[in-house]
C-alpha cells in the first residue's frame, strides 16, 4: 500500500490582484509558512505561471521547481480547468465563456476552441518539462443544457454531442501521452462528464485511451448526492488526482438539488470548508489507501461562509489529520507461524 502525498494547495481561489497572492513567490512563501507541501498551479493564471514559456523552456520550468523548493514546497500538478471548459462550450454559454477567451478570441467560437485545444497541448508540455504525471482539467459541455429529458430530447442527440466532444479531445490525450501525462477530467456539475455514467460514455467513444482518467472531487457528489464510496470502489484504477472539498445537502421542502436558481448562501447543497460539511472523509481516505491511490490530497477552498484564509490555515491542520500513514506489516503478524507444505495438507484432510 502507498501514502498519500499531502498536503497540496490548488491556488485557483486564492491567486488575486493583492499581496501575498499576486505572484508566485509571494503565494508560495505564504501557503509554505501554512505548512502545504506543494502547490497546484493553474496553469491558466498569468500571474502565478506562463504556460507557453513553461511548455517550451526547461530553464523556466527548472527555475521555477528551484524557487519553490527554497521554500520547502514542489509543485503536485498542473491544472487547466479552463482550457478544457474552453474545448466545449454549448452556445447558451458562449457570451459568458467568452470571459475566459483572449479578447482577439471573443465571439469567434471556432477560434477559441482552436486556441483553448492548444493550450491543453501546451499545458501537457509544461507538465512533462516539470516532471509532473498528472494535469487536471474541466471535459467542456455541449450536452449539459439538455440534462433534464424534457421537452424530449430527439433521438441522437446526446450521441451526437459525445461524438463531438470526443473527436475535440482525442488529440488532446494522444498530445498527453506523447508526453507521459494523464489527463484527469474533474466529475463536476457543468461539465458533460459529471458523473460515472457520463465518463463512461465518454471513456468508451476515446477507445478507453490510457491517459483517459479521473480527477475525484467528492463535493460534486454531495451536491448530486451520488455515491462517492462506491464511486470509489468503481473508479479507483482510474483516478489520479484528489481534491478534498467538503460540501453539504439540506433539501427542504421548497427546494432540492436543482437549488431554485438560489445563490450559494441559500442553495441546499453548498460548498463548505473542511470539517463544516458532510463529506466523510474518513471514509475516503480509508479508500484510497486501500486503492493504492498514488496521487497527492491537495486542498481546493471553496466555502460560500468562511474567510479563505482561515480555510486554507484549518485544511493544512485537516488533511494531516486525515492522511493515514500505511503500514508496512500485517498487525497479526504476532499470531503468524511457520507452516510447511506437509503440514498445510494434514490440516486440510490431504492425503
């Protein structure tokens, strides 16, 4: 069995315009002084990382390894979240997508997606010059707004949007094997693959391709209030990245999982910090030492009550406590003894 990795920090929430979050150095020094071991770095983020330098410099990338190490700190994965939001994107969102688009990009769909297809190619670079194995992101979403099956959805509808998003990404993962990274999809709500029956599809038309695999997020399945255990035992070969995010569902009798289009504040299922919400954490991690989970357990704040920063401080303290160091012998090992063949038939009855 193996020990997980940990803590990291995904610096998506936290990077700002504001010190000490406004460059890497200054981020660095202060989730270090917090006590992370290492960092996830989006890789979309100007002001933390240059993906385009990075995928084509091995000074830059050896640089960067090097300052992060002065601090005791290493960098966990890279993420591309919205990249691969980019890669997909339904019409109904296009005007709010266009946000994530260069300005030269907006409202030129073809364009963005093209663009958002190379830089997932450039980010897999980044990742193999950085000696990283795994590069989270989001699958994009062309069939999301026909979730709910009514009005009917006509006949080859959802296939023909799977065969779509597959065709997009599949030089995307044959890019990322070329490089020796898998590429983990984050199971999240807007995202066509959004749980295990979704990926499966998906899995399916990519012709199972190895660098196909899993970023498991269990506050997604609170929300959807999926089986996240049994998610688990399912998925395990197939999962490499881990955020821990807590959440919490407290369906009433005027609204449930679809929200009444309420804000955070007020939605039954809720993003919380650790330890405010009802994941069973406990539970997980007991899984995936179990998996033999090779990965790192890297924090991911998001709290819709909470100050980041005292998220961050008490998610160092939390996954500590989580992380179970494996042992390396059988605890009735005392009981053991020496039994040879001869022995062993006599016990059974052998002749």
């Amino acid at each position: 069995m193996k020990t997980l990795k940990g803590p990291s920090l995904h610096l998506a929430q936290f990077s700002a315009e504001t010190a000490p979050f406004h460059n890497l150095p200054a981020i660095a020094q202060w989730a270090a002084d917090l006590g992370f071991k290492a960092l996830q770095i989006p890789a979309w983020d100007a002001r933390l990382f240059d993906v385009a330098t990075a995928a084509e410099s091995q000074d830059y990338c050896d640089e960067l390894k090097g300052q992060l190490a002065q601090k005791g700190l290493q960098i966990s994965e890279l993420t591309s979240h919205i990249f691969g939001q980019l890669v997909a994107v339904h019409p109904a969102y296009d005007a709010m997508c266009d946000n994530f688009a260069p300005p030269a990009l907006r409202g030129n769909p073809q364009a963005r997606t093209a663009w958002a297809m190379e830089q997932m190619k450039l980010a897999a670079k980044a990742s193999r010059r950085l000696g990283l194995s795994e590069l989270g992101t989001f699958s994009g979403s062309l069939a999301w707004p026909y979730l709910f099956p009514f009005p009917q959805r006509p006949e080859g509808l959802i296939e023909t949007a799977f065969d779509e998003l597959a065709r997009r990404w599949r030089p995307i993962l044959d890019a990322c094997d070329e490089q020796g990274v898998n590429l983990c999809y984050e199971i999240h709500p807007s995202e066509d693959l959004h749980d295990g029956t979704s990926f499966e599809r998906f899995h399916e038309l990519v012709d199972h391709h190895p660098r196909c695999n899993i970023l498991f997020d269990p506050s997604h399945f609170v929300l959807q209030q999926l089986d996240y255990l049994s998610y688990l035992d399912i998925y395990h070969e197939r999962i490499r990245m881990f955020h821990v995010k807590d959440a919490e569902f407290n369906p009433s009798g005027r609204q449930g999982i679809y929200g009444g289009y309420s804000a955070w504040v007020e939605r039954a299922g809720r993003f919380r910090s650790l330890g405010a919400g009802q994941v069973d954490f406990k539970g997980i991690f007991s899984k995936l030492a179990q998996y033999d989970y090779p990965g790192w357990a890297t924090l991911e704040w998001e709290c819709c009550l909470k100050d980041q920063e005292d998220g961050a401080r008490e998610g160092v303290e939390f996954i500590n406590r989580h992380m179970i160091q494996v042992t390396q012998r059988i605890f009735d090992d005392f009981a053991g003894a020496q039994i040879d063949r001869q022995q062993i038939n006599a016990m059974l009855g052998i002749a």
